[in-house]
C-alpha cells in the first residue's frame, strides 16, 4: 500500500530504527525491493533521483513505481530523490509520488532556504512531504571538501521551512567509498539533539555497521541507497555471463532482480526495519 514519507519516519523515529530509500532505475530493481520488503516485513521507499532520468524517465517510472507501491503488501513510500528544480518536484507530484526532495544544498544558505520554503508551500498544498539538505553531501572521487551541516543553521532551516525530513553531511558521500568513512557521529548527536524532526543519511552504500548502528541511535531515520544495488547487480551478472552455458536475456533480468533483492534485504536488517511493517 502506498503511504506518506512522513508517516513512516514518524514511526521509525518513535521506534528507532531507519527505513532503507533504494533508487530503482529498472522494474528489475523495483521487483527485487518489493519483494525483499515483503519478506522481510519491512516498510520501504522507492526513489528515484533527477540525474537517473536519462537512463530512467521520471514519466516512465512513475507508473512502475506507483503501481508496485499499490500492491505491495507493505507500506511503501514513492519519493523524488535529488530534484533540482522546482519544475521536476511539480512534476513528480503531479505523477503521484507522495514526497519530494529539492536539493538546493549546493546553493548559499539564504538561497537554499527560499527555495525550500517555496516547494514546501507547493507541497503542502498538494498533500506532499518535503526533504531537503543542508550542508552538502558531495559525490565520492568528485567532492573533497567536507560541507559539514551546522547545528544553528538547521534549527533555523527546519523551523522556518515547515520540512517533513532533513538530509544531513556528517561525512557521507555519495557512491563507491575508496575507504570506508568514518561519519562525524559528535556531530550528528548534536543536530538530533537540536532538531525535531527525522533526519536522513545520504551516500549509503559501503557505510560501516558500526556508523549505521550510530546513525540509528542518533536520529537517523531514512537511509538512501544506490551504488550498493547496480555493484552486486553487475557483478552476478558477470558471474552469470562467465558460468552460463547459454546465456540468455530473461534469465539474466532474473538475476538482477535477485541482487537487488539480496542487496536491499541485507540493507533492511542493518536497518532494522524487518517486522515493522
Ligand atoms: P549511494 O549511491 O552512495 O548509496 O548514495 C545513494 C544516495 O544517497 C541517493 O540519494
């Protein structure tokens, strides 16, 4: 069934654990999480973020998406990942999805601020919860500059933007870590303690237990993953491309489903959402 982002952030946070945000570029991706979902119990969060749109239309996934959210037999959440715009956010409500997250992180603080008070207006209006970033959670091997969020800004970013989810940078980067990071966890207590509201880690894959674990404790209570799932998706199809004896196109859309599926249900236990749905 599908439900608001903001309902289920209310429960992890009052139980304290996190639910697992996996970007499905594929009805591969989507199958192999609903299922895990199921299995497992867990409550889920498809996504999708505006820099997959050339390899995944937001047109054309928003169907599958939706589709998949109605049937599961679990609460899952279809949300925007990463809008850079106020026109794709419309748009993506306008398909259905139930949350939205504007990234204007990279922006001045002052800019970043307008304009998540702009799509929090629009979203609210169309019964849609919000995400947004403050400090800036850069790309692996791209960004080395760490833009840590402040405490005072996001007291004053949260109370004046009415936000449903707030990302923070504690140290996360987005893709395939050369060396496992080691999150500002201090830091992150600090923002918990100072916001009320569910935070959200991005730049999930290759995190170690030990910082999940802290995440959990510290507020944490939506986890986006990407990279993880398309790694262990190619590398069985390598296996599976070198040990079949007639490798053929079905079998191998099977096996990306299992790695997805395999990939988010490790993912979910770390997480512990399993038997919260
Ligand atoms: P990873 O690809 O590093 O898991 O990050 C995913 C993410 O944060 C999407 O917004």
């Amino acid at each position: 069934m599908i439900v608001s982002l903001r309902e289920l952030l209310t429960d992890a946070d009052r139980r304290g654990y996190a639910i697992g945000a996996f970007n499905c570029l594929s009805q591969e991706n989507v199958m192999g999480a609903i299922r895990a979902a199921e299995d497992l119990r867990s409550p889920l969060i498809l996504q999708l973020a505006e820099v997959q749109f050339p390899e995944a239309p937001l047109a054309m996934m928003a169907p599958l998406f939706l589709g998949a959210a109605e049937r599961a037999k679990v609460p899952v959440c279809v949300h925007l990942d990463h809008g850079l715009s106020l026109e794709t956010c419309i748009k993506a409500i306008r398909l259905g999805f139930t949350s939205v997250m504007l990234d204007a992180s990279a922006l001045p603080y002052e800019e970043n601020l307008k304009a998540t008070m702009e799509i929090s207006r629009i979203a609210k209006a169309a019964g849609v919860d919000v995400e947004a970033e403050l400090g800036h959670v850069g790309d692996c091997g791209v960004d080395t500059a760490d833009v840590f969020t402040e405490v005072e800004q996001a007291v004053d970013f949260v109370s004046q933007t009415g936000i449903d989810a707030l990302a923070v940078a504690i140290g996360n980067l987005h893709g395939h870590y050369i060396a496992t990071p080691q999150l500002n966890i201090k830091r992150l207590n600090e923002i918990h303690e100072a916001v009320s509201l569910p935070l959200v880690l991005h730049g999930g894959s290759g995190t170690s237990v030990e910082d999940f674990k802290a995440c959990l404790k510290g507020g944490i209570c939506k986890i986006n993953v990407a990279t993880a799932i398309q790694l262990e998706a190619t590398k069985q199809i390598q296996h599976y491309l070198a040990t079949a004896e007639k490798p053929a196109y079905i079998p191998m859309k099977r096996v990306i489903e299992k790695a997805s599926y395999e990939v988010i249900c490790q993912h979910m236990e770390l997480f512990e959402s399993n038997n919260k749905a």
